[in-house]
C-alpha cells in the first residue's frame, strides 16, 4: 500500500518539516549567476520558458491531429 500522506525522503530527514536540501556544485553556481546578474538571469529563464511553451503547444497541436485522424 502506498502511503501518499508522507513525502518519500530518506530515513534520516523523515521527521524534518523541510525537504531534503539539494548541495550540488550546479545549484551554488546558478545562485552566484543569479545573484551577480539578476535581469539577465531573468530574461534567459523567460526565453528558455517561452520557447518550451511553444514546443509544447506544437506537440500537443500534432498530436490533436493524429488523434483526430485515428479516430475518423
């Protein structure tokens, strides 16, 4: 049976209201990258946002389409 009451984090932080912390080197480096340059950082997270948005929609555009095709 699954419990989806509990998250499932590691034995020793189950009792810990916080998740567990992620300390990789990639994690510091974005933070320093945003903390230096802040618009930048901004700009470049709502571009790489937008276009997967729009990746997204033409995937789910394509697919709308073979559905329609499968079911006629």
């Amino acid at each position: 049976m699954i419990d989806y009451t509990r998250p499932n984090w590691p034995p020793s932080q189950r009792n810990s209201a916080a998740p567990p912390r992620s300390h990789s080197p990639t994690s510091a480096k974005g933070g320093i990258v945003l903390i230096v340059s802040p618009f930048a950082s901004i700009t470049a997270l709502a571009l790489v946002t937008g276009w997967w948005l729009i990746v997204l929609g033409v995937m789910e555009a394509i697919h709308a389409v073979q559905m329609r095709r499968a079911t006629n």
